[in-house]
C-alpha cells in the first residue's frame, strides 16, 4: 500500500504520509514518530505501524514534523508543527478527500508521544493544539509525558532542555506549556502505554501521568506491558501494537455511535 505525500507547510520536513483504506468515509489516526524530537529519526520509524493500521480500515497521516537539527525546529517549530499538521487534514476533505474527520485519533511514540498528548488537549491552558481538527482520542506510547520529570533524569543525552532551550528552573513557563502533566485535564480520552521494560524512559514517568490525568478527570486508560521494551512499539506483530489496535476500535466505534 503506497502512501501519499502532502506538504502541510513550506519546510521540506513539513510533510506527512496519507494512507487510504478501501472503506469509505474512514476513521483517521495521526501518527507521531519519536527520536527524542531529533534528527535524523523520521516518519519511516512508523511506515510498517502506518500500513498495518490502513489495512485494518483506518485512514492513517503519518506526519513530519522539523526536529532539532534542522531548521525551525526545537521551540516552538516542532510543536506547532504538529497542530498544523493535525489540521491539514480539513484541507485535504476541502479537496475531496473522503476522510470521517468526527473520528480523528493521534498516536504517538516516546517524543511523538509528548506532541501527541500536547496537541490533542482541549484544555484551557493548551498553546500547540489544534484549531480546524478536534480529535476525540489520543495514544501516548512510551510517551514523553512530563518534561520536568524527563529533564531530571537526563532521558535521551538532555533532549528536554535542547528542545526546550533551558532547565525547568530557567524557562519554566516553557515547560508549563509544554508540558503534558502540566496541560492536565486534556479534556480527551487517553491511553498510556508503556513497558516494565522501558530502557530509555522509565515506568514510573508514565505511573506519574496516569494517576495525575485520573486525578483531574480526565478519561484513561493505562496499561502496563510487562516484557515490553522502549522500541516495541514500532512493530505490528507486538503486544504493544495489539492493545493499541484493540483501543483504537473502542474508540472510533464509539464515535460512530455518537454521531
């Protein structure tokens, strides 16, 4: 199944991957890579997870985004650039594309999962989220899912503080921003996935989330895989990738029902 390409901005890295199913009017899931939001890891991480999810009947936008070491990316580039792309896909059902935009997901991996999270929340205090496309859902998969929390232990050679430009102590209203546990309720329904075996970012981030996101309201659900590692989640013949795809079909069908 070959993907088409579509540029959502003038960057090069601007671009995303749209894969159609045969179905009509399908349901759509953003996907996000992850790299730590650098270069040169791309959307290529995702294309195998991208042909997979089109196969089960899903419309799939697997997105670019500028990273660090390009330029315009690091703050705010990367993080807009995800809204914006989010929001192209009203652009492309003004062009005729039959895309069932009531039922748009956003899945993403390690950093993909930090914009992810950041770019589906219907907070008040969110910044990067989008405007044209609301989706109803969002997966954070071995998420990046609290910056401070992240920036602590050092997690990916200080990834955090370069894209961030700073500590929590010298650009905290960045990292209030920016921040998933701190953008906190989101207002839409979560999964967080992680594994026991995570080796770049530990599990205790993610039972961090969890408990903060249940404590504000927010709908979650969060499942702990016990033999899953960090990377896992870029294949579709794993566990990761079966409760992925088993919650993504509670979710969409859901939001068929309440049409």
């Amino acid at each position: 199944m070959d993907p088409r390409t579509f540029k959502y901005g003038e960057s090069d890295a601007q671009s995303a991957d749209l894969y159609l199913p045969r179905a009509a009017k399908p349901p759509v899931v953003c996907l996000l890579h992850g790299g730590f939001w650098r270069m040169p890891y791309g959307r290529e991480e995702l294309a195998d997870i991208a042909k997979d999810l089109a196969a089960r009947g899903y419309a799939v936008w697997n997105i670019e985004y500028r990273r660090l070491g390009a330029p315009g990316g690091g703050w705010p580039g990367t993080l807009s650039d995800v809204a914006l792309a989010v929001d192209y896909l009203a652009s492309l059902v003004d062009d005729g594309f039959d895309l069932d935009l009531s039922r748009v997901m956003v899945a993403g991996h390690s950093a993909g999962g930090h914009l992810a999270l950041c770019t589906s929340g219907r907070g008040l205090n969110g910044h990067f989220r989008t405007s044209r496309v609301q989706p109803i859902a969002v997966a954070g998969l071995a998420a990046v899912s609290d910056l401070a929390g992240t920036h602590e232990i050092s997690a990916g050679n200080g990834a955090v503080s370069q894209l961030l430009e700073g500590s929590p102590e010298t650009v905290p209203e960045r990292y209030a921003a920016a921040s998933p546990i701190e953008l906190l309720p989101l207002g839409v329904r979560q999964l967080i996935l992680h594994g026991l075996r995570d080796e770049a970012l530990p599990i205790d981030l993610a039972r961090r989330y969890a408990s903060a996101a249940h404590a504000s309201g927010d709908s979650i659900d969060y499942v702990e895989l016990s033999d899953a590692g960090h990377m896992d989640f870029l294949d579709p013949a794993s566990e990761a990738h079966v409760v992925l795809c088993k919650w993504l079909a509670r979710v969409s069908e859901c939001g068929k029902m309440t049409l």
